[in-house]
C-alpha cells in the first residue's frame, strides 16, 4: 500500500469517526437556558470543537493501526473489502 493510499484511508476513518464523536456532550442552548437571539435553540451552547477534533484524531489513530495491523497480516485486504461492496468482480 502506498502511503497515499494509507493518508487517504485515515482521512476516510478521521472523518467518519468525528460525525460519531460530535455529538459527545452537547448540550443545547434551550437545555442551559441562554438562547442566542436569531440562532435556532437546538444549537450547541458550547461545542468544544478542538476537544473533539483531538479525541477523533486519537480515536482514528487507534482504528487505523487496527485496519493496519489486519490489512498487513493479510487478514483482509482492499480487494476483499471491494468484493462485500460489489466494487470489484469476483
């Protein structure tokens, strides 16, 4: 695997690990009673996006050495992978 591909694949795993991690300890404007006027009350009150940008990269470090360790074990490869999703011809 190229280190292309390897950068591609943790960007992948970076990003679908923050839409997961998003949502951690949100607290709306309407639940701590401090509704900004002319933003909706469903709005984080405070979002703690740099504390979640550093959980998601060590969360997606953790699951990309995983992925690693099976792809270079020869576990599971990308052809494999390609095959469950009907992207490559058996």
């Amino acid at each position: 695997m190229s280190l292309a591909t390897a950068i591609a694949i943790y960007f992948i795993i970076w990003w679908v690990v923050l839409f997961a991690v998003l949502p951690w300890g949100i607290r709306s404007q309407r639940e701590s009673g401090d509704v900004i006027r002319g933003t909706d009350p469903g709005a984080p009150h405070i979002p703690r996006l740099a504390s979640k940008f550093v959980y998601t990269t060590i969360i997606a470090a953790f699951v990309f050495m995983l992925w690693y360790a099976l792809y270079t074990s020869r576990v599971i490869s990308l052809d494999q992978i390609g095959r469950m999703f009907g992207v490559v011809p058996r």
